[in-house]
C-alpha cells in the first residue's frame, strides 16, 4: 500500500527536525487521509532549499512503515 503525499518543508523548519526537536512529519495524502512518518526519512532528499516534491511513502498491511520514494 501507499499513499502519495506533496511537501513543502523550508530549511528552517527541517533543521527543527534535523536537531530532534521534532521527530516525524504529518502531511495530507492526495486522497485527504493524514500520515505521519519520522522525519529522518526525507534526510536524502535535503537541499539547501529545503524538502519540496510529491513522495509515495509505502505500508505493509500492518500501515508499518517501508519507505519513501521521492516521485519525479
């Protein structure tokens, strides 16, 4: 299963996460439905500008966490 997510994350706002101030993202799926995954899994995706792209994030049938893709 997976749901498809669009971020938008300044560079200020994911130091916050990069400092464990915070620790998982909440964002809104194309089809309305709230996810929550630890930040540390769009640390490949960091740039200066910050976190910015649509990401499929992936679940086993438990809504365990697989991974994320960054989508092109």
């Amino acid at each position: 299963m997976h749901l498809i997510v669009d971020i938008t994350i300044s560079p200020e706002e994911y130091l916050k996460w990069y400092q464990g101030a915070a620790r998982s993202v909440v964002a809104r799926s194309r089809d309305g439905r709230r996810v929550s995954f630890p930040a540390e899994c769009l640390r490949p995706y960091v740039s200066h500008g910050g976190i910015q792209g649509s990401f499929a994030i992936y679940f086993d049938d438990n809504n365990k966490l697989l991974g994320v893709e960054k989508l092109r």
